[in-house]
C-alpha cells in the first residue's frame, strides 16, 4: 500500500508564474488535508478537503491560492501568481476519516521555491 | 490559538530520558504527535483521546490532561533515531473544527 503521494518533490517559478501541487492520498483515504511550513517552523493549516467537498479552507489566503480533491485524480493545490513570500514546503496528508481519532499520515511534501 | 511546547530545544546524549510538553487554552478532544527529521516527513507517534483512549507505538508514551489542557510525550532511554523535530497537532473540543493545529515544535537532539 503506497504512502501519500506529492509531486513535484521540488518545484522552481518565477514571480507572477502558476504553481500546482500535486498529492494522491493513501488508498481508502477519502480525507485531505494540506500545510505549509516555513523553515524551521511549525506546520500551518491550509485546508481540509473530502472528495468532491472543501469542508474547511481557514487557513488559506484569500487570494491566488485555492484547492480542489475531484472525485477522481489527485488532490491538486493551485498557487497563482506565486510571490516570494510564498517559498515554502507543502504537505499534505491523508486519513481515512475526519481526523479526530485517527492518525494523518503525511507525504515527503513540495518544496516551492519562488525566484 | 497555536499549541506552546517545551522546550524548544533540548540535547541529550544518547541512553538519557527527555519529556516534551504541550499545552493549550482551548478545550481538547485529541492530542497528536509527530516526529520530522530535517527534509522529511512528519511520521505519526500517538494519538490521546479525551476519555483516555490512546493509540501509538510501543516505545513511546505520553500523557493527556483533560481538566489542564496539557499532553507530554516521553521519551526514555534515547536513542540516536530520536533525533528529530517533534509537534504536537491538537484538535478541539468543539466537533466543528476539525483541523490539527501544530504547535512550533521542540528539536531533540541525541549524541553518542
């Protein structure tokens, strides 16, 4: 059974370019979850998703970023217009429920690097 | 409201014990840890439940405190595999917010 999925692994744009990220979840896992951390920080919240559904998008910026799990292919997190600001590692993990009472289990994440 | 976990930072040599600690303001239903070496993953330990219930690996233990809002994970006789940034995720007692709020992390580091 594969582990959560991200690609690419290491991602360059230049200013004012479009980055797309790419995470398949564990087999059987129905619940995505995304974060973004900033070296030698903690891991922030970015949005939660289930098939089909955004059910929790509070951490996200308002603009140029948005998120979509269709109900076939992977989860994809969509940077327009990337800035400097947003060079970060972005993970996503899975679960095969609402994540109360049952581990995420995370991919090797993307880095962003923005030039 | 971000989890605070102490310390930050901590060195042992290897074979020592070490106990991380984190705490909240917010009312908790579960606690979660996890470990990330530097470029890596972050790899699940355990989760505590409100009410007791406890899931994780063998090795590792960790407490949960419901009335103080605290959780701490244990770590005994060290090895150099510990080594690693370890957080703490907690999810809140009110059943609509469902997201892991990480704490900032305490960085172990194990020498021979």
């Amino acid at each position: 059974n594969a582990g959560v999925m991200q690609n690419p692994r290491h991602l360059v744009r230049r200013r004012g370019q479009e980055a797309r990220l790419r995470c398949s979840p564990m087999k059987g896992h129905s619940h995505v979850y995304w974060y973004r951390q900033l070296p030698e920080e903690g891991l922030k919240f970015m949005v939660y998703l289930q098939k089909e559904n955004i059910i929790d998008e509070s951490g996200m910026p308002k603009e140029r970023f948005s998120a979509e799990f269709p109900k076939e292919g992977p989860s994809i997190l969509r940077i327009q217009q990337v800035v400097r600001g947003d060079s970060a590692a972005y993970f996503c993990a899975s679960s095969p429920m609402r994540q109360a009472g049952t581990e995420a289990f995370f991919g090797q994440g993307t880095r962003l690097t923005v030039v | 409201q971000q989890p605070v976990q102490s310390p930050q930072a901590v060195i042992l040599r290897e074979g020592e014990d070490a106990v991380i600690n984190c705490s909240s303001s917010k009312a908790l239903y579960s606690v979660h840890w996890y470990r990330q070496k530097h470029g890596e993953a972050p790899v699940f330990l355990m989760i505590l439940l409100k009410g007791g219930e406890q899931k994780g690996h063998e090795k590792i233990s960790a407490s949960f405190n419901e009335k103080k809002q605290q959780s701490s994970l244990y770590l005994t006789a060290s090895q150099l595999s510990y080594s690693g940034t370890y957080f703490c995720g907690l999810l809140g007692a009110n059943f609509g917010n469902e997201k892991l709020t990480f704490g900032t992390g305490t960085r172990l580091t194990i020498i021979p």
